[in-house]
C-alpha cells in the first residue's frame, strides 16, 4: 500500500522520510514510558521550516499549504514519530493569527484548549509537555483567547493527566480564574473560529489515522509473507488473505475519504459549502476502518502482535487514540446522519461531496471523549 495522495510532492516526501524514518525499536516502549516531545528533532524541523509550516512568510512560516501539511502529517504518523505538528501549526498559530495575535516566536511548540463556561477544558493534547498553550474561553457569549506558558498556566488552572494507550500526552484543564488578558470576540466570530478549528483538528486526526492504517497493513502484508506455519507462508492460507485484504480494503477507503476531504481544504481552507460533510465523511470512514485495521492486523499477526517488542501496537494504538480526539466516530456518525435528514436530495450530495442544503447538524465539539 503508499501513503501517498495522488497530489503529493514527491520530493518532499522523501526530505520528510529520510528526516523522520529511522529505526522503530528505540521507540516501541512509549506506550509504558509516555511520549516526550523531541526537542532535537523539533529544532531540526524548526530550522527548515516545518514546525510552523501553513503559517505566511510574513509571519515566520513556511506558506505551505493543506496538501503540504497533511504530507507532513502522514509521514511522521508512518514513522510513529509524535509531534505536536498540527496542535501547534494547524491550531495553535492559526488561532492567533485569526484573532490578530500572530506568535513572535512561531517555532515554539503550542497546543490549544478549548475551555467550556464552567471553566474546564477536556482532552487536550500534549497538556504539561508543551511550553505554551493557547486558551479559548466560551463566556456570556464571548469567546476569550489568550496565550499562556507554562508558569502562568499553574497559576491559573488545575491540569490533569488523562491516560492513553499510545502513550501520547492528553489532559484535563480546570481554571481557577478567568483567562488572563484575554483577547474577547464576540459569540459570532467565536462561533466560527470554533468551529472552522473544530474541522482543522478533526482533519488533521483522519489524516494521521489514515497513515497509521497503512503502516499497519504494511506491516501485515510484510509478516504474512515471511512467517511461515505448517510448511508454508501465512500468506497462503485462505484465512489470512481475507484478514489482510479486509483491512487494506478499509484502510483505502479511509484513505480515499481523507484524500478527498485534504483536497477540498486546499481549495477552500475548510470554508467551503461541502468542507464539514467532507471531514465528516473522513473522520466516520477513518474512524469505523481503525476497527477492521486494527483487530485483523493483530490477528495477522498472532500473539507477537500483542507484545511491546513489535512494532505493530505504535501504530495501532495510535489510530485507537486520535479517532476518540477532535469529536468520536459516533459524533461524527451523528453528524452526518442529521445533515441527510435534511431532505430528499441530502443524502446524494453527502455521498458525492456536494453542499447539503439546509443542513443545520452542530459539528461535534472540540475534546476527547469515550
């Protein structure tokens, strides 16, 4: 299988590959030990412009674009290399940029936390890892957003770490006081800010669950080929050819929706009439093929599947986790069940990538629920 949409740059492909591949053995114990961000590997990003990648020239950034940055994405989630690539890029610096405070310092690795009216934000990714995290407030109908360090961030929220079976980090965040110099917009403009990142982040999830699919039939398709059992290669045996073709045939199709929903970002920068059915679309396919994906890739694999000395679980696990963050598959299941109900001609235009007419389904909410 390839990771590769048809509209990748190959060139940068193989710059992204020969930085981030290497040997997947010095990282099969994160699912015990936790992710830590990689300063090195983050500083050699930084220095060639990845790490603040779809932010403008003007503002420190590289300019890329959707196509660029979901390119970016796939390959360090085929390389289980975890970075907070689209917290910080996708989110974070789009955020500030939005509400007119682009980052001094765009390099910096940031997240964002989405904080409810009663003060707490739920599932934020890379929480106490990060040095800066972005805070966006909903209040009496306003929406606050200020950038607050480390230090600053203890001495106004209460955070609390939220298991994950990668391994990567996640949290919980309860302020204590108001969000300090807060920049407040106004419930329309928050509204919209809200829900354009909800999109951003529910796509740059699908994308990485995609490559993680991919990965692990690779991996599949490798074992079945040199294990042998009872004289013969797994590969031949009837069983496992339909486990191994279930699986790619899933994890294509997640990979088509995905593909398809990156092309439309790159034209419209998910502003376009069809931009939430099309993430809607990828997140359900990427989200329902992670259980075909991951349940018949272990099985491939037998009980050396299971162990923390196989490769297999950093991206297995991985797709488990990021399809529960930026909405669940049920969420966005739901979502697009209430856009086709719309009426008669919902349903087409959903299957064709086409705007619903009429569709007012509530995009699910930013957070990582069970």
């Amino acid at each position: 299988m390839t990771t590769d949409p048809i509209t990748a740059d190959p060139d940068l492909r193989k710059v992204l590959r020969d930085i981030l591949d290497g040997d997947l053995h010095g990282r099969l114990d994160q699912s015990t030990t936790g992710v830590t961000l990689d300063v090195a590997l983050w500083e050699q990003l930084s220095e060639l412009g990845f790490t603040a990648f779809t932010a403008p020239e003007a503002h420190g950034g590289a300019g890329a674009g959707w196509l660029e940055a979901a390119a970016l994405l796939g390959e360090s989630a085929a390389a289980a290399r975890h970075l907070p690539l689209a917290e910080s890029d996708l989110l974070a610096h789009w955020l500030l940029r939005e509400v007119g405070l682009p980052p001094a310092d765009p390099m910096t690795a940031r997240t964002v936390a989405i904080v409810e009216p009663n003060g707490t934000a739920v599932g934020v990714p890379w929480l106490g890892r990060l040095p800066v995290v972005i805070a966006a407030r909903r209040q009496d109908g306003t929406l606050a957003v200020a950038e607050l360090t480390a230090d600053e961030l203890a001495d106004h929220a209460m955070m609390t770490a939220v298991p994950t079976l990668s391994g990567q980090p996640l949290g919980d965040l309860t302020f204590t006081t108001d969000v300090p110099e807060a920049t407040v917009l106004d419930a329309g403009t928050g509204g919209t800010l809200l829900d354009q990142l909800a999109l951003r982040g529910a796509l740059a999830r699908a994308v990485q669950i995609a490559a993680s699919l991919d990965k692990a039939v690779d991996l599949c398709v490798e074992h079945a080929s040199v294990r042998a059992q009872f004289g013969r290669p797994l590969a031949k045996f009837q069983a496992v050819q339909q486990l191994v073709a279930d699986a790619a045939a899933e994890a294509a199709l997640a990979r088509a929706a995905v593909d398809a929903a990156v092309l439309d970002a790159a034209a419209t920068d998910l502003i376009g009439p069809a931009s939430a059915t099309l993430v809607a679309a990828a997140r359900s396919c990427a989200g329902h093929a992670t259980s075909v994906v991951v349940r018949n890739a272990h099985q491939v694999h037998g009980a050396i599947g299971t162990t923390q000395e196989h490769p297999l679980q950093l991206f297995t696990q991985a797709a488990l986790d990021w399809r529960g963050e930026f909405g669940t598959t049920r969420s966005w299941d739901r979502f697009l069940g209430e856009a086709v109900r719309t009426g008669p001609a919902a349903l087409w235009n959903a299957v064709v990538g086409a705007p619903i007419p009429d569709a007012t389904a509530v995009l699910p909410g930013i957070g990582r629920r069970r």
